[in-house]
C-alpha cells in the first residue's frame, strides 16, 4: 500500500461548483490524468511524474489544520484522483480529522469515473466525459452528476446518463449542467435545457467569476 501520492497542490478555499457552492473547503488535488479532455483547465496535473509526492500523513495533517481554520469538508480532486487508490489516503484524513465528537471531516471526491471508487468518499460529485464514460457503479453511487457542455452531443449524453441512473439506479443524485469556460454555445444550450427541465440545475464556476482561488 501505497505512503505518499503526487499532489499538484493543496489549498483552503471556497468550493466554486455544484451543490456545495460557496462553502469552506480544503482542496487536495492530486497528479494524473489520462482521461485527455481537450478543454481542460488543469493540463499540468495530467503528468503525476512532474510532481512531488507527499506522505498521506503530510496530506492528512494539512486537512486537519484546515479544519480546525473553518473547512466544512476537504475536496480530493485532480486530474484524476481514481486514478489512485484512495483508501489509505481517506483512512489517515478520517484519523487526523476525528474530532471530540468522533466525526470526522466529510470527504468529497470530484471524478470522471472511469475507475473503481475507492476511500468510500462522503460525497462523490461524478462529471463524466462523453468520450471517456464511466463506469456504470460509479454513476449509480454519486451524489451530483455534473455534465460539461460544450455542444449539443454532450447534452444528449448528459440525458443519457440520467436516464441510465433512472433506470438502473436506487438513489437521486442531483443533476447539474455546467457551460464550457467561455463556451457561448455551450452557454446557451444549458441554460435553455435547464428552463425547462426542472430537474436539472445550472452549475456556475462561481470561483472563476470572482477570481477566488
Ligand atoms: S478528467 Fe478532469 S483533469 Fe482529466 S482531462 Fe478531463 S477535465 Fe482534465
């Protein structure tokens, strides 16, 4: 078992994204991704070679004193964090963050999905990929299914996937289309389709628009 992974950064913010917009939360994103999007905005985390490995503990210890500063729930991120089996990595976070009422902090995980879960996160915001699909456990376990728009193919795959939770799944996870940065096609189609698909809620990348990092 694995005692350190490649981390691109760690840092104490605002969640900008999805349900849990606006809230304290400690970043950790780790390196790898082979998962290709052409529009990606973390390029750099894609090589986990060009980053340092740090110790779980390390990673574990920087999530408790976020903590203790305000963060209501840390984010394992990437690149692709399933990329890399999580469990030891979520086992040291939840024993570094046990507080005096035997709760530890939530985890969230942010992932495309296309590998075996793992850590048992808390929360699991899955934002597939039309040209890389998840797997179909994946989807049938996450929270908020959050679908990038660029064009109308990947609204049709965004039905598509919460039509295949529909009919395969038990839980409700909570729908969110997201418009490509600087994607005015990608825009409008969003916007349109969550008018008048009131199941569906538009995601904004609320940490771009303020510029908050
Ligand atoms: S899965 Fe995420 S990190 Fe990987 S290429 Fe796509 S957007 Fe970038």
């Amino acid at each position: 078992m694995k005692s350190s992974l490649p981390v691109v950064e760690c840092f104490h913010s605002l969640q900008g994204e999805g349900k849990h917009a606006g809230r304290s939360a400690y970043f950790i994103r780790l390196a790898s991704c082979k998962v290709g999007c052409p529009w990606c905005d973390t390029k750099e985390s894609w090589n986990s070679k060009l980053h340092p490995q740090q110790s779980l503990k390390d990673l574990s210890i920087g999530t408790a004193k976020a903590q203790k500063e305000g963060a209501a729930f840390v984010v394992i991120t990437g690149g692709e964090p399933l990329h890399h089996n999580l469990d030891e990595l979520c086992k040291e976070i939840r024993k570094y963050t046990l507080n005096q009422e035997r709760k530890s902090i939530p985890i969230h995980l942010e992932t495309s999905g296309v590998d075996k879960l793992s850590g048992r996160p808390d929360w699991i915001t899955l934002s597939p990929k039309r040209h890389s699909p998840p797997r179909l456990d994946n989807l049938l376990c996450c929270q908020e299914l959050k679908i990038v728009i660029q064009n109308s193919d990947d609204l049709d795959f965004a039905k598509k996937m919460a039509n295949l939770i529909k009919n395969n799944g038990t839980t409700k996870p909570q729908l969110f289309l997201q418009a490509g940065w600087n994607n005015d096609e990608g825009k409008a189609l969003a916007i349109k389709y969550v008018k008048n698909n009131p199941d569906w809620t538009l995601s904004m990348q609320t940490h771009k628009w303020l510029d908050v990092l």
